[in-house]
C-alpha cells in the first residue's frame, strides 16, 4: 500500500509566483485552494500609527496556522506564494504570514485565479477590494480609511470560524 | 474583480467514482486533498456488539465537519466521492460521514491515488492498514481483531488536531 511513497508523484503548478520551477515536486494549485479554503485567514487590522499623517496604518495579513508537526507545510506553502514568514502563532501552533503589498497583491491574483469553494470567498473579496484600494493609496485618505472600515465590518459577518481562535475575523486593533 | 464569479471555472476531475460527469461545475481532486489535508478525519471506533460472534464490531469512518453555513461543500464532497451522509455533527456543526467497506474502499483508492500532504497522512496510512484487513474479513477473527487495535493505537500518536474535537484521535467506544 506504500507504492505512491516509494514512487513520489511530481505535481503540476499552473501557478509559480517565486519562479522556482526547479523544485522537485511542487504544491498544486488547486491543493493549496483546497488547504486554504480550509485552514487560512485573511485578516485586515487598522493599528494606531501617530507617526503616520492619517495616524492609522491600515495592516492586512493572510495567515496559515498549523501544529508545529506540520511546519513543513508551512514551508512549502511559503515557497509556493514566494513571499511570508514562518513563526510562532502560540504555543505549539506555527503560522505563515504574508504581509505586504505587493506580496499580497501576488496572494490575491493566484485566489482570484483560483477561486475559493467555501464560504471563506467571502472574506477574501472584502480583502481584495481592501488591497485594491491600498494599491491607489486610498489607506493614506480619511475618505479611503472609512471605506476600509466599511469593508472589515462586512468580513465580520461570520464568513469564518469562531471556534479557532487562529482564524478570527478582522479586528481592529488599537494598539501603538 | 468579480470577474471569475460571472465566468465560473469548469473545473477538470481526473476521479469520478460517483460517474456523475455531466456535473457542471465538479470538484477537482487536488482541492480535495487540500481541503481533506486540513479539515478531513479518520477514524476508527470498535463498538462492543453482543450479538456479533467475536463481540466487537469495527466501525471506521472518514468524516469532514464544517460550520453549517459551509454545508454546500459537503454535498459536493458527498457527491465527489458519490457516497455518506450530511447530518448534524454538534451545535451548529455539520458533517459529511462515509461508512461502509465498499464506500471507504473507494476513498482509500481516492487517497492513495491522490497522497495526503500533511501529518493526516500517517492517520489515513493506518486507516488504509485497517480497510484492506476488513476487506479480508479479518477483523471477523480475534487476530485479526488484535492487529487493528494495534493499528489504532497508531493512529493515536499525535497525528491530527488535538485543539479540534470534531478532529479527534480514533478511541475505543464501548457502547452497547
């Protein structure tokens, strides 16, 4: 029963952000959709910034927690985007965090590529548009800022689960 | 940006255990793996039954849990794999279940065909281990009985998410 660990199979990727089409075996578009639409978060905060002329910064994060035993998955989804870190979430939980503009500008082209199956799509789109927004630096604006507040509180509407701590919907944080 | 909402994607499945292809719009099987890899369960629970000659009946199960806003994706993994129930897990949680030899027979194919990329693998690994045994009838025997509690105490060691109840470790339940 063990043939397919004996004889791995090198995947396909319609997607290569980070250019390594060198790998030998690579995650599946469609896997990472699938792992995604199951275990990723896509998060927007609004921090206080004084230093900043608006004095707030508007900070969005797409994130993937996993046990520590299952690091590795971390890892290769990070290869896989091109871009994140991988670190303590809490505990015995690790995360990939992807911050950035242009980062998740990458992120949002591969998910509008490959679109989410689950109700999560949700929370995506609100994300989407939040990115969009940024990239004309309407964050910078009063008038932007009030939008991206408009759009976090419909990523509130129960789009993911309450029950993981890891996957809250966007908060803001007042911090700083 | 709507733009792959109003153009749906037809989606490519290289397994169609169900024969249903004349499905518009199928799950691929790499989303499916990726959804299973986070959100999947294997399990095997043997039951006290008196009036099986050995006394024990072995009663494995693959089950997925989603929060009942999301049950549109388990019927469409119900309709993927073409077999299991969609019921009420807890609260307002809802489950895909597959049982029965012939049914889980056809999702360890699925799995082998297509690995598992996480830790779950191990789990699944040993889930196999004791579907092949069935399908022998051994766990009709006291030896064969003896080795797929061995197998289970396998599965135990870690290998899904202990933070997830909906996820547990298989146990022995000892219900009448």
């Amino acid at each position: 029963m063990l043939e397919y660990l004996e004889n791995p199979v090198v995947l396909k990727s319609s997607y290569n952000p980070s250019g390594a089409d060198n790998q030998q075996e690579r995650l599946d578009a469609d896997w990472v959709v699938g792992f995604v639409d199951g275990e990723g978060c896509f998060f927007v905060g609004i921090n206080r910034q004084p230093s900043m002329k608006i004095g707030w910064q508007v900070l969005p994060e797409f994130r993937v927690v996993q046990h520590e035993r299952d690091v590795a998955i971390l890892e290769r989804l990070q290869e896989f985007f091109g871009s994140g870190q991988v670190t303590v979430n809490h505990g015995d939980r690790k995360e990939l965090r992807i911050r950035g503009l242009q980062q998740l500008s990458e992120v949002v082209r591969f998910f509008k590529q490959h679109p989410l199956r689950t109700v999560k799509r949700s929370s995506f789109e609100c994300f989407a548009e939040v990115i969009e927004l940024m990239q004309h630096g309407d964050h910078l604006t009063e008038e932007g800022l009030t939008r991206i507040r408009q759009i976090i509180s419909r990523m509130n509407r129960g789009a993911q689960n309450p029950q993981r701590p890891y996957a809250r919907t966007p908060v803001e944080a007042t911090g700083g």
